[in-house]
C-alpha cells in the first residue's frame, strides 16, 4: 500500500477500501497539523481541525473522483479553518483573539527572536495572504497545486505570492 499514490489510495477508500484510509492519515496527519499550527499556534485546536479533515474525507470519500489528492485535501482544511476562524470570530471580538494569539506565539516561541519576529511579520497578513504563504513556503504546495486549492490560475497565484512575499520583507524588514 505505501507504493500507491495519494490519488490511488483515495481512489481506493472512495470505493470501499477503509483500510487505505490508514496510509492517507500517515502521509497527511502532520502536513495537516503543521499548516493549521504555522495559522494559529494553538496545539488543541490544530489537533481538533486535523482530525475535522479526516472526519470530511472520510464522510465525502465518493465525492473523490480523481485528480489531485493533494489538492482536494487541503481545500477540504482550508473550509474546515474557515469554519473555525468564523465561529472564532463570532464568539470572541479581534483585540480578544489578538490577546489569545499573542499570548500563545510569546510562550512558544521566546527562545528564537528571529523566528518570534517572523511571525510578527505575519500578523500583518490577511488571512488568505499568510495561508497562500504558509501552503507555499513551509507546507511546500508548488504553485499548480496551490491554484487548485484556491481556485485560480498558476500565474495568478504565483504573482500573488510573489506580491505577499514582497509585502512581507518590507514589514520583516522595517520592524528590526
């Protein structure tokens, strides 16, 4: 089974085969973890929204008919955010998830200033900007891929992500 694509082993769980359903969360559980992790820096909500994922291939398995996985998957947790940073938003106003946030990123990350002051910068992005970024340059989700997931062209995105990175050197580099 560990020789099967993505494509492959999803093509196999949409069809009834639960048992490749194993290998997909290996592959994926910390891929998943680590996008939602580098957004909002809380260990049990990350926890909470990967496990959401595998919940939604699991239910939407027939709606899988090919293509890439790698796509399909990652459009899947970037609803599964969206649902959770609009709940978010409703429960709590801004300042208090800026607290929340601010706390969390001063705990865990004090011991690296530059890596502190990197996700300082990043509090300056949007939210779709700092995903374009985060699915690009620490999940490492090429170009093409990544146009899928948002549903736009190659070009479009890599000029978007161009433009963010710009964006973000300037912020980086004006607040040392």
């Amino acid at each position: 089974m560990k020789t099967l694509s993505d494509e492959e082993l999803m093509l196999d769980v949409s069809r009834g085969n639960l048992d490749a359903m194993a290998h997909i969360f290996e592959r994926y559980n910390k891929r998943l973890f680590n996008f939602y992790f580098q957004m909002i820096r809380d260990k049990d909500i990350c926890e909470d929204m990967t496990q959401t994922v595998f919940y939604k291939v699991m239910r939407y398995r027939t709606s899988y008919k090919g293509g890439q996985f790698v796509s399909w998957i990652f459009k899947i947790a970037r609803n599964v955010f969206s649902d959770h940073y609009q709940k978010s938003k409703k429960t709590l106003n801004n300042t208090d998830l800026d607290l929340v946030a601010h706390k969390n990123e001063e705990s865990k990350i004090e011991k690296n200033d530059d890596l502190a002051h990197l996700y300082q910068a990043l509090k300056v992005l949007n939210q779709e900007d700092k995903e374009l970024i985060i699915l690009n340059r620490l999940q490492g989700i090429k170009y093409d891929k990544l146009a899928e997931i948002v549903g736009s062209s190659e070009g479009a995105v890599k000029v978007k992500v161009h433009r963010i990175i710009k964006k973000l050197k300037t912020v980086y580099f004006e607040t040392i």
